[in-house]
C-alpha cells in the first residue's frame, strides 16, 4: 500500500493525538519502565507469551477447527486483523505498538465454537450476570492468566485495556470505574483503539469471503452480487483472463482489503485533518469516532456482510455445526454448575471458593471461565468424556 510505504514513520514521529508512552494512564500495579522496549511493547509482548493467546491456535470463528487446515482460527484472524490496523496506524502516524497489542489480545476471551459458543454460555449466564467475550477478554488479561509473581493477570496498561473492551453493556460498565466511564458517558477509546475495532471487520469480513468459498459454501457468481467484490473481481478477469480460479479469487480479495484500507486511511486522515485533536484525551472527549469508512464504502462494506450472514453463517451446514456447539457448551456447563465436583481439581477448587464468599452467582462465573477458556477440541473431548459412557475420563 503507498500510503504506507511514502510515510514510514517512528516513535519520534509519532502524531499529538497517538498514545504516547509517557502520558499512558499507567498499569493496575505500578512497575518500573522497561529498559529497552515501550510501554505498549511490553503489553504486546506479555500478550503474546500468555496462555490464552496460544489457545487461540484451535478456537474458531465460523468453521470448527478439525473442519480443515486452511480456515481461519482466532489466532491468525487476530494476526490478519493487527496486520491491517498496523497498516493504517503506521499510515496516520498512531502507536503501531498498541495497536498490535490491542489487536493481538481482542478476542482472548472468546469461547470455543466462535460466536455460538458465546452465545450458549451467555444463555447459561442470564442469571448470573451473563457472558460478554469482549468483558471476558479483559477478564483474562486482568485476573485469569497466571504467569507474574507481582499479581494476577498481564498487568496491561489503560490504553490497552481500553481497547481491548471495545463493547461493555451499561451494568457491567458501572462496576469497572475508569475504564467502564465512556460506555456510561457516551464517549471514544484512543484512536489505536478505534482502529483495531475497525480492522477487526474489515479482516473477518475479507477472509469470510476466502473460508466461505473454500468451504464451498459460496458461489463466484453468488457473489458478483456483491458491489465491492464484482468491481474488483471484473477488474482482476480483464486484466488477467486466464487466471486460474485460485489466484483469481485470492487476487479479487487481496484487492478489496487493500481498497477499504486506503478508504479507511484517507477518510480517517480527513476527519483528524478537520477536528485537530491535540492530544488522545480530545480523542476520547469526542462523541463520535475519529477512524472510519466514507459513506459509500460503509454502504459496500455492510452489503458485504450482509450477503455474508444470509450465505454463510445462516447455511444450513453452518447452521447444524453451531447447533452442535450450542449443545455442547450448554450440556458442559449444565454438568459444572450442578456438580463441581465433575471439573478439575484447580478449578473445582476454584468454583467451590467462590461460592462459599459469594454464592451461586460466583460458581456459575468459575465455570464460565473454566468453559470460556476450552479450545474447541478440548470442548468436545471433555463433552465425550462427560457424557459417552465406553469414553475415558
Ligand atoms: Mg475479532
């Protein structure tokens, strides 16, 4: 992309309304800068070292893991989504470093099975406080993940964590004090935050495209339909007509991710251009986002997605896979919640302390997390070593 290549920039360069390290609200914990990397590079960095980052290798997003080698897990979703937002943070002259970390650690708290597996356990937690995945993800960098001496979890910075809880409903935003204060006032992340938000569309709904027809779940022609598909793809079939499917199919993507990007650039470009933020606070004082789409794109952008829902998540081989995973997380979480005793001893343990302090609403949020943190594979084992009688426990 040009636009990245005319402008390279570095931490000096860095514009007055990025996320600079000496202005971060700091960490939980208080710990002394790091010696040769950035605030935001340790964040990263811990992010990548941590257990739930490596668990993301088999959890998915639309297909179930064992369904192929070539679809899409979380974790190279996630590494397609920094790539994108690195690209345009780079371009803007914001913090590559915390926009990569956001984008890194966005869907750590996500459920096996993708979203239907959110959405069961979110059922099974209705009257508990239900399940949020992008709370969850916060969850696991904040409390879950045990790997520093000093305290629990990663012990990210704000402007991390502000991006990493990119939805908060109203109830939840109310007991997480500074960080819950803009979905409770109405008010903007910083723009690395915004931007990884935005990539994080951009990329499932480009590579949804690449998984759909490789799972013959979508047809070329189906998807001419598609204003922004049938423009670059009518473009790549004039230029090249005797490109083989393959090549044709990833040229037309490759294409059409290149061409929401420089939109996504120009139009957020524009937009600093005009409000002149001087700082991230401006940036977060603001009731509107900074970073988007033009109108049109937006418009093309969301036709995408919605020949998306109607041709892949609502196909009916889709459709019978998620209903198996539904029933999965449910009869899990079912068995957990009404004998603790069912689950490993660390998080029986766990499940049954909680209680004890504070009742069944603890016990069913320990379970949540001990379900939450499952791979697919790992769901469907414990599911058969639960409930298939010849299987072993
Ligand atoms: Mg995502």
């Amino acid at each position: 992309m040009s636009a990245v290549n005319d402008a390279p920039a570095t931490a000096a360069a860095l514009a007055p309304y990025a996320a600079h390290d000496g202005q971060s609200r700091g960490r939980r914990y208080p710990e002394s800068p790091p010696e040769f990397r950035g605030e935001f590079q340790r964040d990263r960095d811990r992010i990548i070292h941590s257990n739930a980052f490596r668990r993301l290798v088999y959890k998915t997003q639309v297909f179930v893991n064992h369904e192929g080698d070539l679809y899409r897990t979380r974790v190279t979703h996630s590494i397609e989504v920094a790539q994108i937002a690195r690209s345009v943070a780079l371009a803007l002259r914001l913090n590559e470093a915390l926009t990569e970390a956001i984008c890194l650690a966005h869907d750590l708290g996500h459920t096996p099975f993708g979203h239907a597996g959110q959405d069961a356990l979110d059922e099974c937690m209705r009257e508990y406080g239900g399940f949020e995945h992008n709370l969850q993800s916060l969850r696991v960098v904040d409390e879950l993940e045990e790997r520093y001496a000093q305290f629990r979890g990663l012990n990210l910075t704000f402007e991390c964590r502000e991006g990493i809880l990119k939805h908060c409903s109203l109830r939840h935003a109310r007991e997480l004090g500074e960080l819950g204060e803009r979905f409770i006032r109405r008010r903007q992340p910083g723009l690395e935050a915004q931007i990884a938000n935005l990539a994080d569309e951009i990329a499932y709904n480009n590579h949804d495209v690449d998984d759909g027809i490789r799972a013959q779940l979508l047809e070329l022609s189906a998807l001419r339909e598609v204003r922004m598909f049938r423009r670059q793809y009518d473009a790549v079939v004039a230029l090249y007509p005797d490109l083989g499917e393959r090549r044709l199919v990833h040229e037309t993507i490759r294409r059409m991710i290149n061409y929401i990007v420089v939109d996504f650039i120009r139009t957020t470009q524009s937009q600093l251009t005009q409000a002149q933020p001087r700082s991230i606070d401006e940036v977060r004082a603001r009731a509107q986002p900074l970073a988007m789409l033009s109108d049109s794109c937006r418009e093309e952008h969301l036709e995408l997605k919605a020949f998306l829902r109607e041709q892949v998540y609502r196909h009916y081989k889709v459709l019978r896979m998620t209903s198996k995973a539904r029933r999965v997380v449910q009869q899990l979480f079912e068995a957990f919640f009404k004998d603790a005793n069912l689950m490993p001893p660390e998080y029986r343990d766990q499940a049954l302390r909680a209680e004890t302090t504070h009742g069944a609403t603890a016990r069913a949020r320990a379970v949540a997390d001990y379900i939450a943190g499952m791979t697919d594979r790992f769901a469907i084992l414990e599911h058969r070593r639960l409930f298939e009688p010849g299987e072993r426990t």
